[in-house]
C-alpha cells in the first residue's frame, strides 16, 4: 500500500513522526557515532599490541558504519522540514564519550594495560587504573569479565599479558603477540570471546539506541515545518502532529 502522499514535487509520507521523536533519534545517533568511533580508536590502538582485539576492533567499525547509514536516513528527514539542534549534538557527543571511556577504563584487562603500557607508555593510566580496582567490587567485576579470554588463551596455548609481561624482561616480545605462535586461535578464538563479552557488556546501552518504529520499518515520517501543511496525523504514541 502506498503511504505517501503528493506536496508539489515531494513524495510526503503519512507515516507521521514528530519533532521531539526526531531530536531523541538524532541525539542517539550522535552518541551511538561517538561511542564507535571511540571503541574504534581504543580497541585498534589495543589491536596492535594484542592480537585478539582485532574482531572487537572490527565491530566498532561496524558500529560506526551503522551510525552512518542511520544518519542517512536522518538527512531524509531533515529534507523534509526536521531541525537540527546544537544542544543535541552536544548531548550525544558528551554521554557517548562518557558512556564508552568510563566503560573502557573500568573493564580493561588490567595486565592488557600494564603490557600496553610498555609500547606507549601510559604510567599515571596504570597506577590510576590499579587504584580503581581497589575500589569495592570493581576489581573482582573487572576480573569476571577478562576471564573468559584468558580461558579462552589458555585452551589454544596463547600467552596471555600476564605471561607476556613476565617474559618481558627477558626479550619475550620478539615472540609473543603477533610474533608469537597461534595467532589465528588468539585473533579467532579469542577474539569473539571478547567481542561477545564487549557485546554483552555494552548491550543495556546499545538497546537505547534503537530508532523509533517508523525509522525501523524503512518509511520516513515527517513533520515539517506547521506553515507548510495542513490537518493533522496521530503518531505511534497517539500524538497529533501537523501533517499534510
């Protein structure tokens, strides 16, 4: 069935949605670009030290190609008469960031941290992240979550960080991480072990990014501005918008 209607040369669609929907979506969409682009960055520069980071690196970027088809979407919308706001960029931008480095900071393998540590350097960043699991149940929760990966290294004989950092001293680099034996078991096995805690991890957050059911469904809703139109339309929440 179509559910658009003729405005001049414009397919408008009756399927309704309402400034305010628009605004909540777009602060998602701006938070859910910062997060990825962040777990980007954090998970690739971890990439490069251990190896079965490289899968969680590369769901991040898929996390940000999501992002950026659904901002896609948002300038369709935006051709139809949405508004764009400061504040909402600034919003998304500063609970993203603070969602994605707090979360990073607190559930990092604090071995993982120490072995980064040694390629760039990040001493006050140890010594603040070995306070911090001090701190009530951070540490055991900290250590819950690295443990699978850990498992996981064990089972296919990866060195784990704790075994590199004891061979450190002594040249163990040359043939650990990705100069060492079993990459494919560490970048595999191990990698969708993390990417599956990551997943986990992150799912309450991600699930408050979900769009409204008119932008889930493929349909554009609209409301542009009210001198543009006439009537009204109920929206998925019973709301009258102005419609055409």
């Amino acid at each position: 069935m179509d559910t658009t209607s003729q405005s001049g040369n414009r397919n408008i669609p009756t399927n309704v949605l309402t400034q305010e929907e628009f605004n909540k979506y777009y602060r998602q969409n701006v938070r859910q670009q910062t997060r990825g682009v962040l777990g980007l960055g954090i998970s690739g520069a971890m990439a490069t030290v251990l190896p079965y980071m490289a899968l969680p690196t590369a769901a991040a970027g898929y996390s940000v190609y999501r992002a950026d088809k659904a901002r896609d979407k948002l300038a369709e919308y935006e051709k139809l008469g949405f508004k764009t706001r400061k504040r909402d960029v600034v919003s998304g931008l500063s609970r993203g960031a603070a969602e994605k480095l707090a979360l990073s900071f607190l559930l990092m393998g604090h071995d993982d941290l120490l072995l980064l540590n040694q390629t760039y350097g990040a001493e006050h960043l140890t010594e603040a992240h070995s306070e911090l699991l001090q701190a009530g149940p951070i540490g055991d929760i900290n250590e819950a979550i690295n443990e699978p990966v850990q498992d996981v290294q064990q089972e296919y004989g990866v060195a784990t960080a704790e075994e590199r950092l004891g061979w450190f001293p002594y040249g163990g680099e040359a043939v650990a991480g990705w100069h060492g034996m079993n990459v494919a078991e560490d970048v595999v096995a191990a990698g969708v072990t993390a990417a599956a805690v990551e997943f986990a991890v992150n799912r309450p957050f991600s699930a408050l990014e979900r769009p409204p059911p008119q932008m889930r469904s493929g349909t554009y809703g609209q409301q542009a501005p009210k001198h543009a139109h006439s009537g009204y339309f109920t929206n998925s929440q019973g709301k009258k918008v102005v419609g055409v």
